[in-house]
C-alpha cells in the first residue's frame, strides 16, 4: 500500500505544478520558466545531496537518470508550450497517457499486474482516454489538434522518464533526481545557447517559478521512491492521474468546461485507482 499512497501523492503534486507551470508560461517566456523552475528544483536537490553525503550511485544508474532528465526534459517542454497555447483539459489528460510505456516495458521485464491490478489499470487508462476526448469548449484561438499533439509528446518524454528513473532510483534516489535534473538544465542552456531568445522574468514571478521546481521535486521523489516498493506498471499508472487534478483546476480557475465524455473519464480514471488501491501493489 505505500506504493500506491506514493504514487497517488506524486500525481495530486504533479497536477499542481503542470498547472501552475501551464499557466506561468501563458504570461512568460517559456524557457524562463523552464530554467527558473528547473535551476531552482537543481539547487535544492544539490543541497540535499551534500547534506545526505553518499557517494555517487555506479555508472550505469547515473546513465539511467541522465536519460530520465532529457525525457523528463522533452516533456515538460511539451506539457507547458501545450497548456499555454491549447486547451489544457485536453492536453493534460492526452499526457497522461505516459504510463503506457511503462507498461509495456513491465511486461518485458516481467513485472506482471495481478488480474484485478490489470483490471484497474485498464479502468484508468480507459478513463484517461476518455479525458482527452473533448467539444467545442475551448479558448479563442486554441486548437484540438495542436493540444492532442502536444499531450502526445509529453506522453512520450514522460513515459521515458518513469522507465528511465524506475531504474536510475535502484541506484540512489537522491543521485538519481539531481543527476536526472542537471540533465535537463543542460538540455534547457543549450537552447538557449543555440537560439538566444528574449528571457525576461520580473522579481514578482520568481517565488512562483521556484514553487514549481519545488513541487516537481517532491512529486519525482515520490514517484522514484514508489517505483522501488511496487510494481512499475502500477505506479506509473497511478502517478498518472494527475489530469484529474490539472483539469480540475483549469475548471475551477479558466472555467474550461469539461464534456461529458471527460466527467465519465474522471470518474473512470478514479475508479481505476481505488481498484488498484484496493490491492497489494
């Protein structure tokens, strides 16, 4: 059970943080928020490193948690141009369909669901699927299919991520999230460096950019210490349902109303977590 209660803590988190994220990078540019946010979460994760004093994981956990960085990268790059500029009760849930990856890598490695736990992944996969379904309920100017291509990507860099960091936290967890970090920081500076754009950030905006590098610290950690207690297929699809949460909030703050198809989905996606919940993970 504290697999799941992990999990399910990393997504409520990462709904928060994708919101607030999206949201920031509607009025800023967004590779300021992207390196305001990831260099901050980077600081904190080098302090806690210095102050826990372990050596550095073998060489082949840091490889893990360098490709979980340029994943993790590629989709938050993804996940925030897509929820500026589309639709974000369409984009977050499409995102979340990350954990079809993970899935699949399970079986290969043969981490197999029991039936009820494959029952309640299907249930909130479904659910997901149902999420991204949407009508004409979108802002001026916002389009289905940019958001749904946008989600996909995030899906993909997310997906990554989960694989890539369920490996590298075998090693150190601690090592693994700041190694994991560093990488995308780097990946973010060399944008810069090859396009030069315009990057400003007012001091008003700081507190909240580094708030969202906190709270992606705290919902990777969870995630990371998850994915060492349970299975990754179980995991990864709990740490997934952070749509509910995104979606939710674009309702209750941009008054993005959500389709019927997408209330069924909520509460599908829902119901597939209590069932897995329910179970030994």
């Amino acid at each position: 059970m504290i697999a799941v209660s992990l999990a399910l803590g990393s997504s409520l988190i990462y709904g928060f943080s994708d919101f607030l994220g999206g949201l920031k990078s509607r009025s800023l540019p967004l590779l300021s928020v992207l390196l305001v946010s990831q260099g901050s979460a980077a600081l904190v994760l080098a302090l806690v490193v210095v102050m826990l004093g372990e050596a550095p994981p073998a060489g082949e956990f840091m490889l893990y948690a360098a490709l979980a960085g340029l994943s993790e990268a590629a989709g938050v790059a993804a996940l925030y141009r897509g929820l500026a500029t589309g639709v974000m009760s369409v984009v977050a849930p499409v995102a979340a369909l990350s954990p079809v990856f993970p899935v699949l890598a399970a079986v290969v490695i043969g981490e197999l669901p029991t039936t009820g736990q494959g029952a309640g992944i299907l249930l909130a996969v479904t659910g997901v699927g149902l999420l991204s379904l949407s009508g004409s309920a979108q802002p001026a100017g916002a389009g289905i299919a940019p958001s749904v291509m946008f989600g996909l990507l995030t899906a993909l860099g997310f997906g990554g991520f989960q694989v890539a960091m369920d490996a590298a936290s075998e090693g150190d967890i601690a090592w693994a999230l700041l190694i994991a970090r560093l990488t995308a920081v780097s990946a973010f500076v060399a944008v810069l460096l090859a396009t030069r754009p315009a990057l400003s950030v007012e001091r008003g905006e700081v507190p909240p950019l580094v708030l969202i590098g906190v709270l992606i610290i705290a919902a990777d950690a969870l995630y990371a210490v998850a994915s060492t207690k349970g299975l990754l297929s179980v995991v990864a699809v709990l740490s997934a349902l952070y749509p509910v949460v995104t979606v939710a909030l674009a309702r209750i703050y941009l008054r993005e109303r959500l389709e019927r198809p997408q209330r069924v989905g909520a509460v599908i996606a829902l119901g597939g977590a209590v069932a897995i919940s329910a179970l030994p993970a």
